[in-house]
C-alpha cells in the first residue's frame, strides 16, 4: 500500500484547502478509511471569552470524515462531498486545548460513504461525536487533475 498522504489527490486537497489552514488543521490518513486530524484551539477558533464556537469544532468533524471517506475512494480517482452531517456536543473545547479527531469508514456502497468521527481533547474527554453520509465521485468533476 503507498503512503496516501503523499497521493497527488491529497496533495491537491492540502493546497487548495484554506478554510482548513485558517482554522489551523492538520491531518493524517493512516489507512483507507481511517483518519486523524488534529486543531489547536486559540482565539481565533472562541465564540465567548473562554470556548470555542461549535462551528468550528463542526468544521474539524466534517473535515475528518471528509478525508476518512476520501481515503476510501481515493485510488479510485474519486472525491467526495459531504452530503449529510450530524454531530453532537459533550463537553466544551477551551482556548489552549488540542483537540484530536479520529474517523472511520463504517459503511461504503457505490456512491455513498457512511463514516463516524470522534473529537477529544488533550485529555482524552470526548468533546463531540458525529456522523457524515459523504457522495463519492470522479475528481474531474471538482477540478482536481493529478
């Protein structure tokens, strides 16, 4: 198996992803269909004084599903949107945590990718759970060209 991270797809996903860099991501693609990203939280990232707006910690879901299902259709020549995303909110994320986010492919049928994310903070405290359905489809067609 190649290093998916090096994919010229992936390679393509991390230059043109600038809502990603703005919000300070950075992932890793351990295997298809299995990811982890990671997000600093700072000021730029609080929606009061102390915590994060859920926004942003909804981006982070999204993102890693978004790649966990990427992974999956990757050597396919194939990207994917997100069609649908549920996530849920179990503890606050505080200026000055680093939040870790892990995603697996539960389900992939011709077209749809079913995913679970997961968020924790540096202390392993689940910060939020969520599901994504995510289209997969020829990467022409979102202008990508490796």
């Amino acid at each position: 198996m190649t290093d998916l991270n090096k994919h010229p797809l992936v390679q393509l996903y991390i230059d043109h992803n600038n809502f990603g860099r703005i919000l300070e991501m950075d992932f890793s693609i351990k295997s298809p269909g299995v990811v982890s990203y990671t997000m600093p939280i700072s000021s730029l990232h609080l929606a009061t004084p102390f915590a994060a707006h859920g926004g942003a910690i909804s981006a982070l879901m999204d993102a890693t599903m978004g790649v966990c299902a990427l992974s999956q259709v990757i050597e396919e020549n194939k990207v994917v949107s997100t069609l649908e995303l549920k996530i849920s909110f179990t503890k606050p994320a505080y200026e000055k945590d680093i939040l870790y986010a892990c995603a697996d492919v539960i389900k992939t049928g011709s077209r749809l990718i079913f995913v679970e994310g997961k968020i924790y903070n540096q202390n392993d405290e689940l910060v939020a759970m969520g599901t994504g359905t995510f289209n997969a489809y020829p990467a022409e067609k979102a202008g990508f060209r490796p």
